[in-house]
C-alpha cells in the first residue's frame, strides 16, 4: 500500500495537468480516480486560467492498462453493485471528456487498454510513442470493448474496429498513426521537453506537436487493411469466421484461431455494439447501452471464468458457456441489451 494520491491534479500556467499515479497497476482505473478526474475536469470548464487539459502517468510501463479487473470480478461473483458503481462513474468520465469543452492532449506512453482508451480517445491530440501499445482485449476474459468503443471502434474505416474489438489485436504506434488512433508520435526521451513547452505555451500545441514529431516506422497493418476490409464485412460473426475459414492466406487462419479463443458471447455482444453504436446520434447513448450490458456481463459466467483463466490462475484455458456461436441465441443478446428499470439506468453528468 502506498500513501501517494492515485491521481496527481494540478494548475501549471495556463495548463489543467491530470497525471495517473498507480504505477504497479500499470494505471488501472479505480472509481475513486475516476471521480478525482470528474472533479479536476469539471471544476476546470469554468476557470478561465485553464485553457487545455493534459493527461498522462508517472512511471515508465504504460499508460493505463484498463480498468480494476479484480475489483470488477469480485463484485460480480456476488451482488454487482462496485461494478455497476465503477461503470456508471467511468461512463460518466468518459462522456465528460467527449464533450470537454476545451483542449484536451494525452500522452499515451506505453501501455494503452481498455479504460486508457476510453480517457485517451476523446482528447484531440494523442500522442504515442515507441512504447506505445494499444489493445482492446476485452473478448479475453468475457468483457466486451466498452468506455465509448461501440461509438469510436464502429466510426473507424474498413472494418478495423470491428477486427480490433473482436481478436483484441495489439497494435504499436505506427499503426495507432495508421488508424487515426494517434494523432501524432514523438520518441519517448523528448516527452518532459514536449511537455514543459505545452505547460509554457499552450496556444502552440499544434506546432510543438509538429516540431517535435518523429518517425514511428512502416505500420504492419496497412499490409492487412484490404483482408479486414472484406473478411470482417460480414452481417455476424459467425460470417466473418466463415469468411476466414474459406480465406486463403497465413494472416487471415491466424485472425481464425485467436478468434477460437475468444469468449462466443462477448464476441456476438461486441459485434451488436458496434452495429449499435455506429447508427447513434449521441455519445451518451451509447454510454448508457454500454452500461446496460456492463451491469449484466459482469455478472455473467464468461467474465467471472474468464478472469480466472487469464488473471488469477493464468491457466488461459477458459471454458466458455456457451461454448459456440451458435448457442449465444438473440434472446440471450436481446436481455443483455434490454432497458434497466428506470431509477437504475445510466445517466451524464447534470
């Protein structure tokens, strides 16, 4: 245990600074450092000193890994109510940050999963570097990609989200340039330099980003962009399979045998999400549908199972329930997805 606060927030100059501080947990999110964020953010809106919002991390590992998986397990092997309370306080975090009404600037130094994405990809400057690695892994362990991933994976082109959200692939910063994920790379060592002259003058943000930008190399994936593009184009997941099975090529019986891993479930949740998310109108709607299946999957078996094969006895071995496509009915869908009773839906900050 450490007496350090879990989130360091401060004023310097005309720059409102949000730095994640759990660095043995490699950043993972906490209710209580969602609520620091909420607080820092929305007291900030109104002071006219703050002109843009930096958010990064101590340490040298990652970003921010997500969110309190544990946490998260243990409250859904029994009443749920953490959990539920985590999400509706992140959601509420994430919402916030979508619709900040100032500059907002991350630097995504190292590992960026899940909860990461969800404080990074609002910001309108993200900047990776050659630590950089971006993951939604949810499938994994029987989660699905949430903090707004049924808005921002569904908008990416040729069916990239979908691939990202259904095998969970990691990506480095190339391709985070590739896919829009990151705005700009620049080489870790000149971060405090970056850093120090955004606190002096934020109004150059777009310039310092320029000068100080680097060559994050040839992206992988642009060998790969034309194979998502049409094997990932299929009305359900058991077409994309299909898609692959009949695919003549290394790359798509690699995507094949990691989707066989992955959680039946979560993946058909995953794959309604995006459909879902993509025809909205309004982030906060998406963040109260997210909400909805995340008050339920985290009580459902393939989460629980799915955190024990891959965090507790590490066994990666999960036996998923059900154990095909095939046996995720719509029905089982279309409950996950329903409406909670009114006084427990999801709701933005007032």
């Amino acid at each position: 245990m450490t007496d350090e606060p879990e989130v360091l927030v401060r004023i310097e100059g005309a720059v409102g600074r949000i730095t994640l501080n759990r660095p043995q947990a490699l950043h993972a999110l906490t209710t209580n450092m969602c609520r620091i964020m909420i607080e820092a953010l929305t007291t900030w809106i109104d002071n006219p000193i703050v002109k843009l919002v930096m958010i990064d991390h101590t340490g040298e590992r990652g970003f921010c890994a997500g969110g309190d998986i544990r946490m998260l397990a243990d409250s859904g092997a029994g009443d749920g109510k953490l959990a539920r309370e985590f999400f509706f306080t992140e959601y509420r975090l994430n919402t916030l940050l979508h619709d900040y009404p100032k500059t907002l600037v991350a630097v995504m130094d190292g590992i960026t999963m899940g909860g990461g994405v969800g404080l990074s990809r609002p910001c309108r400057f993200r900047v990776a570097t050659e630590r950089t690695t971006f993951a939604m892994p949810e499938t994994g362990i029987g989660l699905f990609p949430d903090v707004g991933g049924g808005w921002f994976l569904s908008r990416m082109s040729g069916h990239v989200g979908l691939w990202l959200a259904l095998t969970g692939a990691r990506i480095k910063a190339a391709d985070c340039e590739l896919t829009c994920i990151a705005t700009d790379y620049v080489e870790s060592a000149r971060l405090p330099q970056l850093k120090a002259r955004i606190v002096a003058d934020p109004a150059a943000i777009e310039t310092l980003l320029t000068q100080f930008e680097g060559d994050a190399g040839r992206p992988p994936l642009a060998a790969h962009q034309d194979e998502i593009a049409r094997l990932f184009a299929g009305d359900s997941v058991e077409a994309i399979m299909a898609a692959l099975e009949a695919a003549d090529s290394d790359w798509a019986r690699e995507q094949l045998a990691v989707l066989k891993t992955k959680s039946p479930q979560t993946m058909k949740v995953a794959f309604r999400q995006l459909r879902l998310g993509g025809a909205m109108k309004r982030f906060a709607d998406n963040m109260a549908m997210e909400y909805r299946i995340g008050a339920r999957v985290v009580q459902r078996h393939d989460f629980l199972e799915g955190v024990r094969a891959v965090i507790v006895d590490k066994d990666n071995a999960p036996r998923w329930d059900p154990p095909t496509l095939e046996g995720v009915s719509e029905a089982m869908l279309d409950g996950i997805f329903a409406r909670l009773p009114s006084a427990e839906e999801w709701t933005p900050l007032p």
